[in-house]
C-alpha cells in the first residue's frame, strides 16, 4: 500500500501521506488513498464503467489537487466510484497533461461498505515533492 493516513494532520478531516517512484505511480496512490476513505474495500468497486481524463496545469502539485478533485466530482455528480487502470503525465512544468483511463461503478450501499462522504480536497498542508526514492504528497480531505 503506497499510502498511509496522517491522524496527527488533522482531525475533523482526513489526512494521507502518498509515495510512488513516478509521478504516476504517486497520482494512483493518491487516488486510491482517496477512493479508500469513502469505502473500506477497494476491491469491492468493480471495473464496469470506464471512462477517460485528460487534465491540464502549469504545476505538478496543482495537476495532482484537480486530479484528486475530478474524482470527488464524479462520485458526487454521478455516484462513480473510480479507479485508476492507467495515468501518464507528459509535457513540461508549465505545460504538464494527465491523461488517465479510469474505471469503476455507481456506489451500491449494499456491496460497498462505505465509510466517509470526501466533499472535496484542500491546499491545506497540500504538497508534493521529489525524493531520492521517488515522488511524495500530502493531502489533506475536507469530509
């Protein structure tokens, strides 16, 4: 599990803690570090639909805060609860794109084992940073 969850960060909110040697390894984690606030079991939601991203910014931290943001978007507009099948993030700092393919299901209350409602995900102590191992964030997310 590439992420763990901060309780010192915050505590009327959740915090996690996310690493990948990538920049895309990092923006799944986070995804995935997202998605396992709201449901226990990330191997309930199944791969029935997919769906495609492509996300643009100038910062490598901002791409990942609309990133994260988007999937919020869509569990509240659409009930999706989304993974992450593939993710690249190409061009330059001032020109990055995400382009991802996601998949997933309308929550089902009944098979997903739901835990918090994320309303969306903050700059609050929001940061990401490379490291001699690889890429690290810290997220914080308003439920």
């Amino acid at each position: 599990m590439p992420y763990r969850y901060l309780e010192e960060i915050a505590t009327a909110d959740v915090a996690f803690a996310a690493w990948g040697e990538t920049r895309e390894e990092l923006f799944a984690a986070c995804a995935d570090a997202l998605e396992n606030v709201m449901v226990a079991d990330l191997d309930a939601i199944r791969r029935v639909e997919e769906m495609s991203v492509r996300l643009t910014h100038g910062e490598l931290d901002l791409l990942l805060f609309t990133f994260l943001n988007e999937l919020v978007f869509y569990k509240d507009a659409r009930q999706l609860l989304l993974r992450v099948d593939s993710l690249t993030i190409t061009g330059t700092p001032g020109e990055l794109v995400l382009d991802a393919r996601l998949a997933g299901e309308r929550i089902d209350p009944d098979r997903h084992s739901l835990i918090v409602d994320v309303k969306a995900v903050t700059l609050h102590r929001f940061r990401v940073s490379e490291t001699a191992q690889g890429w690290e964030a810290e997220v914080v997310l308003d439920i």
